[in-house]
C-alpha cells in the first residue's frame, strides 16, 4: 500500500479536489472524519459529473440518474464522494483486497488500523505483486513456509515455479498438513496457482486408504 495519502474533508471544495487531484497525480482521494476515518472516496468521475451536466443536463430518472444529478450539483467532497468507503484491514490478505476492487468495481481501497486511515492500495499495487521472479517466489516458499512457518525441512521438498505457478511435491507425515502446506504456499505473494502432488504417512482425518492426495 502507498502510506503517504492525500485526504480530504467533508468541507473540501470543489475546486481544491480537482487542484489536489492535478498536483499529486491521483485519481480519487479518500474523505474522512476528524478522528481520521475513512467515511467516503471521492473520483475523478465523479468530478466529472459536473463538467458533464454544465455542458447537457443529466436525464433519467432512475435511482442512479438521480444520484449523479446530486453529484453533479455538489460543491464540496461530502455531496460529491462515493459512500460508505469500502475499506480492508491493514492486516488483511492481498487477495481480499483484490476481491473487495473487482467485487465493487473500484480502483482503489484505502486502508485503515483501529478504524483510522493508514494507507491506500490500488489496482495496480496489487497486480504489481505479480510481477516477482519466480526465483524469488521460489526463495519464500522453501525459506518462509517450509522452513520458517511449518517448521520443516525444505530438503524434503520437490519445489518448482514457473510462471508464478507453484509445483510442490514430497511427503509430510499427516493428511491434513497437505492442505495446510498448500494454502500457505497459495498465499506467498506473487503465486499464480499451486500444483501440488504432496503424500502424507498417516491419515488422521481418516478419510479413505489412499496415502497421496492432489490438490490442484
């Protein structure tokens, strides 16, 4: 996420988002309270709004119709911003930010710690992720998960990314550390998919006989 982030009050004018907006090259800047709460977000479409309806007035009268014509009449950020701010944790997983900016269809997420805005992440800071070397990937896997969270030895381990794509294969000792193993992996940044091939000794969730389990 990006700490240092331009803010507005619900007072902000107009004419002081769009200057903000143009000097910090942002496309949206979050409104909070004064204990520091994100209530709002305000784009540039919805700035945009106003330049369109001075040129042809907004029709329809749909819910939505009605809203943008509001929009456009507003001349601080409280009548102008998109509300309630949608929001994650600053402890929350990468891939729930990512859910929260498709599911809502918006380009940025302010971040918040205790309620209070600590930061913003973008479409972009989460698909830059994606952009680690394999060989990097590789590196967390063997030394941060295998090693430093499960408290294993890598040497037990086959592992492999290519494209993102994590192939890990050799044994652990219980069926139910192969889903944890993988869903650890999964969630190492950068990880495009895991393919994994791993067996356990002993099945202590006693599911069936079979001693390997694939989890694609």
């Amino acid at each position: 996420m990006t700490r240092e982030v331009v803010t507005a009050a619900v007072g902000t004018p107009f004419k002081e988002l769009e200057r903000m907006m143009w000097e910090h090259h942002v496309s949206g800047i979050p409104v909070i309270d004064s204990n520091g709460t994100p209530i709002g977000v305000v784009s540039e479409a919805d700035l945009l709004l106003k330049r369109e309806a001075a040129d042809e007035p907004l029709g329809g009268w749909s819910p939505h119709a009605r809203k943008e014509r509001t929009k456009a009449a507003a001349v601080t950020a409280l009548g102008l911003m998109s509300a309630p701010a949608i929001t994650t944790d600053a402890g929350a997983p990468l891939a729930l930010a990512a859910r929260l900016l498709r599911h809502h269809g918006i380009k940025r997420l302010p971040v918040v710690e205790n309620g209070r805005l600590v930061g913003i992440v973008s479409r972009a800071d989460v698909l830059k992720t994606y952009l680690r070397s394999d060989d990097d990937i590789r590196n967390d896997v063997l030394d941060g998960v295998i090693r430093g969270t499960m408290w294993m030895d890598p040497a037990q381990f086959d592992v492999a990314v290519a494209d993102g794509v994590v192939r890990i294969s050799g044994e652990v000792d219980r069926r139910s550390v192969v889903r944890i193993l993988s869903d650890l992996v999964r969630g190492v940044e950068g990880v495009v998919g895991v393919d994994s091939t791993l067996t356990f000794a002993f099945d202590d969730r006693d599911v069936g006989p079979s001693t390997e389990l694939h989890v694609s």
